[in-house]
C-alpha cells in the first residue's frame, strides 16, 4: 500500500472548522516581528535534510556533521549572516535584528548547529569585537571566516554564574611584554566550553588582570590552545567532555592553562588596557562598572536563547497538534466514527494553556528584541536603556527556557509511544534544550538579577520621593492588609449578585481585571520586600545578604510576577497591531486565555490575599476550560502561523500516514460489516439475542 504525504493537516467534516478562519498571514507577521524575512529564509535553511542529524548517529558522526555544516549554513545565508561586525558600514539595529532572527530560527534545523554557530559566531568572534579595538580586527575577521575556529572561556569549575570571582590569572611580565595565563587551582579549570574539545584552535579566556602586583578584576583575552596539527600548544591542557544528554554535536571540554604566554596585544582593550610599562589604564575609574560594562556586551546570548527555546516550544507544539488533529481514538457515544485525540478536553487541557504561554512569552521576546537592536546600535551607549534590556533579558529567559522544556514533555506525553521514538524530534529536542536552562546564566540566578534590578528602581523611587513616598508605601500596605482581612468587599459582591457571586464571575473574563490582578500581585510582592529590607538602610551588604538568606524566595517570586506583567503587556500590544476581526478575536482569546491560566497556578497566592472570593477561586478553572471549545477549531491555523510544517518537523508521526492508515482502517471495518463471512462480535449477538427474547 502506498501512503499519501499531504504538506499540511486537512480540516475534515467532525473538526467544526470555523465559518471564517484565521487571517495566518496577519498572525505569523505578529509572531515573526519586524525581521520576518529573515526568519522565513532561514526556515527554508532549516528545513533542507542535509541539515538534519540522522536519529541513530554516534557522537563523532554527530560533531563532523556539524562542524561541516557551518560554513555551508553561513553561505546559503547569503550576505547578513553571520554578522560581519568590521565592515566599513555602521552596523545598524536592523543588522543586529536580522543576526539575531537567524540565529534562532536555526534550531529547527538541528540545536547542535545552532549552538555551535553561537559559539564560534555569537560567543568567540563577536566577543573580540566589542571587547576588542582596531589591533583585533583581523583576529576577528579571521573568526568570522571560519579560519580559526575559537570557543568560550568563561566558566570555571569553581564559578559559574560568580564571574567576577573567576580564579583565572593573566599577570604581566613587563620584561618580555607579555601575559602569562595560569590555572592555579583545579577549581579554575575552564568547563563546559562548546568547540574546546576538537575544534577549537584558539579562546577567548576570562581571567583576573594583575598587573604591578594589583588585580583589576576580570577582562578577556584571546589565547591560542592548538596548534596547526590539532595539538594542545605547550601549557594547554584540553579534556572532552564527552557524552551529554543532549547537545551531543558540539564539543564541549575543559581546558586549563599552565603559564601560557600571550602578546600583551591578545588583551580584549576595550574597557582596560596595559602599556608596555605596565600601567593600566581604563576609561572607566568604578571597577564595578567597568566589570559590568563588560559583561552587559555579552546580553544578546540570552536574547538568543530566549528565542530560541519559544522557536522549540512552537516546533513542538506544531508537531503534538497535528499529530491530536490526526490521531483518532475510541468510538464516538452517539457513533458516528473514532474521535479525534484533540478534540478530548483533556487533551485540548494539556496543549492549550502551552500555546497561550508561547505566544505570550513571544510577542515579549520580540519587543526585547527590537528594543536590544536599537540600544546596541547606537552610537553613544545609553546606560538606562542597557538596564532595561538586561533586566527585561533576566527575567525572560528563565520564563522562555522553562517554558519550551514544560511544553516540550507535555508534547512528548501527547504523542504517547510516538513522541518516545526518536526520529520524531520531540523527546530528542527537550534534551538538546535542557541545558538552556543553566548556560547563558543559569536560570534561577537570572531571575534573582531581574528581582535585585526591579527592587533597586523601586527603591530608587521612594528614595527620590522622601518621607512622603515611604508613608504611602506604608499606607499602601496597610490598605492591602485591611482588604485581606476583612470581609466587606466580598459580602458587598457577593450582595450586588444576588448571593451567587456571579458579578465577580463574568468580570474575570475582562482584560482590566486580567491585568489588574497581575499587576496587583507583582506589586504587593516587590512592597512586601521593600518594606522588610528597609531594617537594612543604606548599607548594601547587609541588604543583599537579607536577601541571599532571609527574603530569596520571595525576590524570585516576584521577578516572576513582574515578567507575567511584561507578557500580558506584551500580549495585548500585540492584538493592537491585528486588524479588527476573527483573527483579532482568536488573538484576544489566547490572552484571556494565558493571563487566567497564569491567575489560576497563583490562586492560593490571591485567596490568601483577599483579591479573589472563594466563589471565584471555584470558578477560575472553569472559565479556563471556556476557552478552549472556541480555540480548538482555529488549531491548524495558529500552528501554521509559527512557520513551520512537515518539511521542518520531518516526523514519522505526522508524515500524513495516520489519516491514510485510518482510512484503510475504516474500509476493512466496513467491508467485514457488509459481508456475511465476516466475524460476529459477542456483543452483537447479545444483542440479537435479547431482540428475539423481546418478540
């Protein structure tokens, strides 16, 4: 028997396909954002087979697969891509953009590919040429050839998320006019590095700069580690890492460093510098905000990601829903045929409230992207702005990351033994993004970041305000206090419904409310904390350390409320741009959708805290479940305005044979019911039997 491959999931008569569908051209545009054609060509990139790891390949075959796809992917990318940041034009935000887009939209092709062209492109080379100056430039351009092939340094045993305590050490010898990088201990060994174990002839390393016996804290230089046969260069000690759970086409290993000499020019200048005398000079006199000048460079990493992960979930996504729309199961109670697997509640329970998150989260990621172009192709650097890009950076990339890796195990789950057979890239694709989680800043220690940043402005603000800010913070607490503990504005509702609540209900439907309640939540979380730091006063240390062990639950949980505000913003910013219509509508459905979804996880958190009645704590699970008849005949639609299809998810599960399967099926059941040779079941002679009974 043949199988047909159909390009796309047909509507068929029991999937209530609406009277108007979807505009998915309107909604892809709003998903890809402003470097929508860049996405789309890179999409057709990703979809070529060449590019995709074969199911059963070793470790070995895995990374020459990769490392050969390099410079094939940059040559079908054609001019933009990678980035060449020394060319002779000022590179402009939509350059950064465009850089960006490709580089997410990679995954789909293969994350190993993905990753290793951020290293080499994303990490190595760009690092030289925003640490670096003018003598770095054919070291740079060398990289961006593909000519040295360079990885990471960053990341010590001892350190990781602690940069500013990494134990590296690049000490000048004024005599020979040169560094001498050195590994002191085996908690300063470098881990992790992508490209370190095979590849990679050259690092950029982190280390402390110690010159005329002073530390000037952590800056970066390149130093070679192979030579031109592939051997360790005197000094340089490299170990693989080997196998990983995921990830397995990039080449992660460790390196350390015994008394490695490097030309005092290898120093990434930028934001310090040694002259041949020794003396350091820097145009920033805080060592503290030279440090995090630095650092702040390094942002787009996590911008990437937090892409990168939603590009996942939405592949993910598109391949469990296809394959529920397909997939049928069990007869229907009135007849009529097997039912689709999508159209189970349960399972419309499982996917659903997903697709909300990830158009929530990705809606935010592009205005963070944008908003990253434009501040970082400025020419004069806008400290305010850089703030807010990290900060917004901080607190999405935990959401974005956690989210893929959850929506990648439900897709998994939803595609029962299927999703478990490798070639259907679900099971194999939470692996590869598991790692997201922790490189690029490890997630709980970004969110930590995102909260010190939210409460730092907040108390910026009542500081510049005086005594008259602190009283109505005061009186603000008091305020929610009296609302928490007494029962009058309920009673009041519960008076206006007629005793039922019903009043509340139907307002939890409405966008204001929506927002309202996680606007609330967000910011009695960052007051609490402000009014229980203030014992601490001015001195600093002892502040963080109240935080560190006193209050870090609580400076997590409300970053994280602080980024549901940012989504939901986002979210309704987003439908703005929709013209008016179904389209718009289904977009305002997703919304409601995601902000009632997030309302109910915190339920607990908005009972114990008086803004919602029990009668509508009862009632939030329900008006979720609302949404989700009026979603479902739109799925197809939504899943083929992430932008991909068979071609990219080259999936056995959802190659278009289930249908046929199910169609050749359901002709042997009819024919075996028309022919007098075919099998009785017993219950059709019960049946018989109970009819003749009657007469």
């Amino acid at each position: 028997m043949t199988l047909r491959h159909r390009p796309q999931a047909e509507a068929r008569p029991d999937q209530a396909r609406p009277e108007r569908g979807l505009d998915v051209e309107a909604l892809r545009g709003l998903l890809d954002g402003r470097w929508r054609e860049r996405r789309e060509a890179t999409r057709e990139i990703a979809a070529r087979p060449e590019f995709r790891r074969p199911a059963a390949a070793s470790i070995a075959e895995h990374r020459a697969q990769t490392l050969a796809a390099l410079p094939l992917v940059a040559e079908l990318a054609g001019e933009g891509w990678p980035l060449d940041l020394s060319r002779e034009a000022p590179v402009g935000p939509d350059d950064l953009g465009t850089n960006l887009a490709h580089s997410q939209e990679l995954i789909a092709a293969d994350a190993s590919l993905q990753v290793k062209a951020g290293v080499q492109w994303g990490l190595y080379a760009e690092t030289i040429h925003r640490l670096g100056t003018e003598r770095h430039e054919e070291a740079y351009r060398s990289a961006h050839r593909l000519e040295t092939l360079g990885c990471f340094a960053m990341t010590e045993w001892g350190h990781g998320s602690d940069v500013a305590s990494l134990a590296t050490t690049a000490t000048f010898d004024g005599e020979a006019g040169e560094f001498v990088v050195d590994t002191p201990t085996a908690a300063a060994a470098k881990r992790f590095l992508g490209n370190a174990a095979e590849d990679a002839t050259s690092a950029v390393v982190f280390a402390k700069l110690v010159t005329r016996g002073i530390d000037h804290g952590v800056h970066a230089l390149i130093v070679p580690i192979r030579d031109e046969h592939g051997a360790p260069l005197p000094g340089v000690e490299i170990t693989d890492d080997g196998a990983k759970a995921g990830l397995n086409g990039v080449d992660n290993g460790q390196l350390s460093f015994n008394r490695v000499r490097v030309p005092r020019e290898n120093l990434l200048n930028q934001y310090g510098d040694v002259d041949e005398e020794g003396r350091y000079h820097s145009p920033i006199e805080s060592p503290g905000r030279r440090f995090f000048t630095m650092i702040a460079s390094l942002v787009q990493g996590r911008i990437m990601l937090s892409g990168s992960a939603l590009n996942a979930a939405q592949f993910g996504l598109g391949i469990a829903t296809t394959y529920a729309l397909e997939r049928r199961q069990f007869s229907k109670p009135r007849g009529g045929g097997e039912t689709a697997i999508m159209d189970y509640q349960a399972h419309q329970h499982r996917l659903l409230p997903l697709f909300a998150k990830t158009i929530a989260a990705t809606l935010a990621a592009r205005e963070l992207e944008e908003l990253f172009a434009e501040t970082f192709a400025a020419q004069e650097r806008d400290d305010d702005k850089v703030s807010r890009v990290e900060t917004a950076a901080a607190g999405l990339k935990p959401y974005a990351t956690w989210l893929a890796l959850d929506a990648l195990q439900e897709c998994r789950e939803a595609l029962g033994g299927a999703g478990f057979i490798a070639a259907n890239r679900v099971a194999q694709l939470r692996q590869d993004i598991d790692v997201f989680a922790t490189f690029e800043g490890d997630n709980t220690v970004l969110r930590q970041l995102a909260g010190k940043r939210i409460l730092e402005d907040h108390a910026r603000a009542l500081t510049g305000g005086g005594a008259a800010s602190v009283g109505a913070l005061v009186a603000s607490r008091a305020r929610a206090l009296l609302a928490r503990h007494t029962p009058i504005p309920r009673l009041a509702g519960l008076a206006a419904s007629g005793g039922k609540d019903l009043g509340g209900r139907a307002r939890l439907a409405e966008r204001e409310v929506q927002a309202g309640l996680l606007a609330r939540r967000a910011h009695e979380a960052t007051e609490s904390l402000v009014l229980a730091l203030r014992s601490a006063g001015r001195d600093k240390a002892l502040r963080n350390e109240k935080v560190a062990f006193e209050h870090q639950v609580e400076l997590l949980e409300a970053a994280e409320a602080h980024t549901h505000v940012a989504l939901e913003e986002a979210f309704a910013r987003g439908i703005e741009r929709l013209p008016e219509g179904e389209t718009r509508r289904v977009a305002e459905e997703l919304r409601s959708l995601f902000a009632l979804a997030t309302i109910e996880e915190h339920a607990g958190w908005y009972l114990s805290h008086g803004y919602l009645s029990p009668t509508q704590g009862r009632a939030l699970p329900g008006l979720v479940r609302e949404h989700y008849p009026r979603l479902r005949p739109h799925l197809s639609d939504i899943v083929a305005a992430f932008g991909y299809d068979r071609r990219h998810w080259a999936a056995p599960a959802v190659d278009g044979s289930e249908d046929e399967r199910h169609a050749e099926q359901e002709e042997h059941a009819a024919r075996s019911r028309a022919s007098a040779a075919g099998p009785v079941t017993e219950r059709e002679l019960r049946a018989a039997a109970r009819r003749a009974k009657r007469r």
